[in-house]
C-alpha cells in the first residue's frame, strides 16, 4: 500500500516513520505540508488525487479533517483520521452520513489505545467473562504539561475523549450523560486553566464510568484504567521492563509522554490498517465528538447534559 500522509508535525511524522520503517506491506509514496520541508505537496487534496497514492493519513490540524477525509471518501481511497475525525459532532455525522451514501467503509479513526497490548488484553479478558458483567470503571489521565493553546475544553476534547473511547469499547455500551466537574485548580496548571476535572460517564445499560484529566500533573504521563465487575476487577499495568531496587526502596520507570507511553500501540494501529483490519469507524469518531461536545457544555454549565446521538 502506497500511503500519503498529510501533515508533517508531531503525529505525522510519527505515521510516517512508523509505515516507512516498521510497518510491513506500506511505504510513504507522499507528504503533504504547507512549510514541512522536503514535502512532496503543500497542499493535502492535492496528495489525495495523487493516483501513486493508494491511501492516506490524515494527521493535520484538527480544523482540516473533515475536508481532507471527505476528499479521500470522494476519491474511493482508506483513510486514518487523527482525533479528532471533526472539530464537532455535526461534522463527524456528515462524514459518517459521507460514507454509509458510498456504501463502503473507508474510513479509520486513530484511537491507538484500542490497539496498545494492555488495553487488548484487558478487553479480550471481559469479553471472556472473568469478571462477570461490569458495573464500574475508573480511569486516569495525567499529562506532565500541555501546550500554552491548550484550554480547558480540550482536557475534555484532546485528552479525555480517548477514555470517552476506550469506554465505549470496552463496555460496549452508549455513553447517554456527562457530569463534569472542576476542583480548584492545581498550582501548577496555567491561569485560567481547569486542571483537574472529574467526568462522570453515565451508559445506556445502567454503568458509570469516571475519569479523572489532569494535564498538569508533573511527575510523568500516567495512564491508567480498571473495570469493575459482579465476580472481580480487570486493571490495565504500566507496561515496564525492569524495576530499580536501591536504598530500601524499588522504582520502575513512567513514560514521560504519550510517545513513549503507546509507541506499540501506534505501530500496530498501522499494521492493522494497512491490513484492513478492525480500528475505530467514522461512527466512533461521530460518538467521541458527541461525548465530548456534551462534556464541554457540562463543564460551561456546571450540570449534566445528555448525549443524543443520530
């Protein structure tokens, strides 16, 4: 597979790394950025009509997704859409409505957790009834720092919307209500930033999901996740390799960004793509939007809101 990748910033050259050096049956036949240089296109569409192009990762600014993936729907060709697939759940719905209109499913939405060992691990053990029907589940996601652009509503849309992911999948389950909440701030989150919040995940089928973003946390990036059930709890381990015992204590290494922390789980996304193998839909990408869209509101408001999807 001859893949164009649009964008050449972190998580583009991320991708394109990844398909030219570990990822067997793909090779990077282009990229396209506006000042990248040694970009083969300054302009995405034009990658995307490129007929030595066979598909295409999108990992541009959020804002050109739906553009870029409609035009790939249009020219017939896969496409793995960084998150978020739209800037807003209207726009994921047209890109959803796009696809069902073409009558085939070309589109991927790169939520890499659903492809990192714990996490299919811990998956593949709940579907297999070790801990009977879950009830609960509990999750973290602490950052060491973000960017100065990052706002409060991204913690939610940025950050918190690969749990909002990762719990649809797991469970299996709509997510219908968001409750965020905001504690004081910490003193080391940017003024006016919101850091923490607590969101409060309520499904279709009677569970509750929490999940505590905290993007100023410091000490490391800290990803953590455990289902609870009738019979036991499922928890998803910090993947390491070896453990320092020195002075009466014992330390094992946190990764230090979300790089590090699913690098597996980036490659064999790709791998999986390329094969034409599972990955989060255009409808996945759709119910994340709407998730986060309802959080955001709930965090401007300060009461729950429902979610309503099409």
């Amino acid at each position: 597979m001859n893949v164009g990748v649009i964008g050449a910033g972190l998580m583009g050259s991320t991708h394109a790394r990844l398909l030219a050096r570990e990822v067997s049956g793909a090779s990077v036949a282009a990229v396209a950025d506006p000042v990248a240089p040694g970009a083969v296109y300054a302009d995405g569409f034009d990658l995307i009509a490129d007929p030595a192009v066979d598909a295409v990762v999108v990992a541009s600014p959020a804002a050109t997704h739906e553009r870029y993936v409609l035009a790939c729907l249009e020219a017939g060709k896969p496409v793995l859409c960084e998150k978020p697939l739209a800037t807003s759940a209207a726009a994921a719905l047209r890109i959803v409505e796009a696809e069902r209109a073409l009558g085939r499913d070309l589109v991927t939405v790169g939520f890499m957790r659903r492809f990192d060992p714990g996490y299919v691990d811990l998956k593949a053990r709940l579907d297999a009834g070790e801990i009977g029907t879950p009830l609960l589940m509990h999750c973290v996601h602490r950052n060491v720092s973000v960017h100065d652009f990052f706002d409060s509503a991204m913690i939610l849309t940025d950050s918190a919307v690969h749990e909002i992911d990762v719990a649809r999948w797991l469970l299996e389950d709509e997510i219908t209500r968001v409750t965020v909440l905001a504690p004081r701030p910490s003193g080391r989150a940017r003024p006016g930033l919101r850091d923490p919040q607590l969101v409060l995940l309520e499904t279709a089928a009677g569970r509750i999901v929490d999940v505590e973003a905290f993007v100023s946390a410091g000490y490391a990036y800290d990803i953590r996740c455990e289902v609870v059930g009738e019979d036991g709890t499922l928890e998803l381990l910090a993947p390491a390799t070896v453990a320092l015992r020195t002075g009466l204590a014992e330390r094992a290494a946190i990764a230090a960004g979300f790089e590090q922390r699913f690098a597996a789980a980036y490659r064999h996304e790709l791998q999986a793509w390329v094969a034409g193998r599972g990955g989060a839909t255009a409808w996945d990408g759709y119910a994340a939007a709407a998730v986060a869209e309802a959080a955001v509101a709930s965090l401007e408001s300060g009461r729950p809101v429902d979610v309503r999807l099409a």
